[in-house]
C-alpha cells in the first residue's frame, strides 16, 4: 500500500503507537505533520524520518492549537489527505472512587480533542476532494472493563463520533473509521503499572501483547485508497481479546 502524493497528520506521535503510525505512513510515501506535547521527543522522531516530516508542539484539545498544525500541514506540504487522532491519556480507578478532575481532562484529551481535530481538518480535505480520518479508541470503547469508567467513557464517546461523523462527513469523501487497540506494548501501558516486555498475554487468543506497528499497519491500510469503501468502521486490533 502506498501513499505517495498524501500528507498526514499523526496526533501523540512523539513515541509508542503514534511514533510507529507516523514512520509507517512516512515509509508509504506519505508526507507528515508529528504533534505532540512532547516538544523534544516529538521534534527528534521527526529529525530521524527527515525531509518528508514536521513536528508541531500541539494540545489537542486546543482550537488554536490544531489550526496551527493544519496551517503547518498546508504551508509545508499543500494540505491534509489523513488525520490520525491517536493521542489519549489512560488512567483507571474505581468508578467509586474516580474523581471529576480526572473524569474531565481524559474526556477533554480523549474526546473533544478528537472532535476538534475532525472540524480542523474538514476544510483543507474538502479542498483535496476528501480523505480518511482515523480514531484510535480501545477495546475499552468496545465493552466494559473494570477500573475504566473514565478511559471507557472518553473511547466509547470517540466511538459515538466516528460513526456520527461517518455519516455527516460521507458526501464530501471524507472517510471516519474506528481503530480500536488491546493489550499493546507501549510506554502508556507502562504508565498505570503494566510490565512492558513480558510478550505473553494469557487472556489473549493469539497468546500475545501487541505491538505498535500492528496498529500502525492498520492505520495504513485505512489511510490508503485500498480502503476506499469504507466508513464508519470499528476495527479491533487486539489478538482476538473482544471476541468473547
């Protein structure tokens, strides 16, 4: 699959998933706009893909912020064919004992940053005559998961607005669809206190955590033309962990 001629914009790519998503759509052919909160480990990614890379510093659930990176995307390389909404912040707690505090910075991070990047980015991909939009949810946007009111709240809203924005969004060629990872070894999960490294995963059909790059290879098949008929999608990535 390639995507020479198209320019992406990859939110949280400084390291993990969106790190591998960006150098996965960089070797494609595709031109890409990095942003991050993390200015240093972001602007170095970047460095290392090269000519066909820039970064932006970028709150997501900042307006001015996105219309900074989309200004960017279309001084730099002409416009914006892709956006990955993959950057997240995870944390768990009892639903008893959640706080509202942390209730609302995962939803501003998780949901209205999202929401925000699809109305950022509708005008440049009108202006291209279309192109694909990929949220990255969770098997937690699937089904319940205990000590996940808050993270699960945020995914199965972003769930909500793919297949809302599928519809709204489908007269102009603009494509929304739903990636959903599981267990992935990405310095996130390290975050709340998951071993990284250990590779097996019991609960797991196929016997494993994922890795990035097998979210990443997913991104970039819905980021491509061969995934034209397809909108409104909730794709899992997770080793067959949802399927019972």
């Amino acid at each position: 699959m390639r995507l020479d001629g198209k320019v992406a914009v990859v939110t949280g790519a400084a390291r993990g998933q969106g790190e591998a998503e960006a150098r996965m759509l960089a070797e494609a052919g595709a031109r890409v706009v990095l942003t991050d909160v993390l200015a240093d480990e972001g602007r170095a990614v970047a460095a290392s893909i090269g000519d066909a890379a820039r970064f932006v510093r970028h709150d997501v659930s900042s307006a001015a912020d996105w219309e900074r990176a989309v200004a960017v995307a279309e001084e730099a390389f002409g416009g914006v064919d892709v956006l990955v909404n993959n950057a997240a912040i995870w944390r768990t707690a009892p639903v008893a004992e959640e706080t509202r505090e942390n209730l609302e910075e995962i939803l501003r991070i998780n949901l209205v940053g999202p929401f925000l990047g699809i109305q950022a980015v509708v005008p440049a991909m009108r202006a291209r005559g279309g192109g694909s939009i990929v949220n990255i949810s969770s098997t937690a946007g699937l089904r319940g998961i205990r000590g996940h009111s808050a993270y699960g709240a945020s995914k199965f809203g972003l769930r909500g607005l793919t297949l809302s924005a599928a519809l709204d969004l489908g007269a102009d060629g603009i494509r929304v669809n739903s990636v959903h990872p599981g267990v992935i070894d990405t310095p996130m999960i390290a975050s709340i206190g998951v071993e990284r490294g250990a590779g097996k995963a019991p609960r797991v059909p196929l016997g494993r955590a994922g890795v990035p790059e097998d979210v990443a290879g997913l991104v970039l098949f819905l980021a491509s033309d061969a995934s034209a008929y397809i909108t409104g999608a909730e794709l899992a990535v997770d080793g067959g962990l949802s399927s019972g």
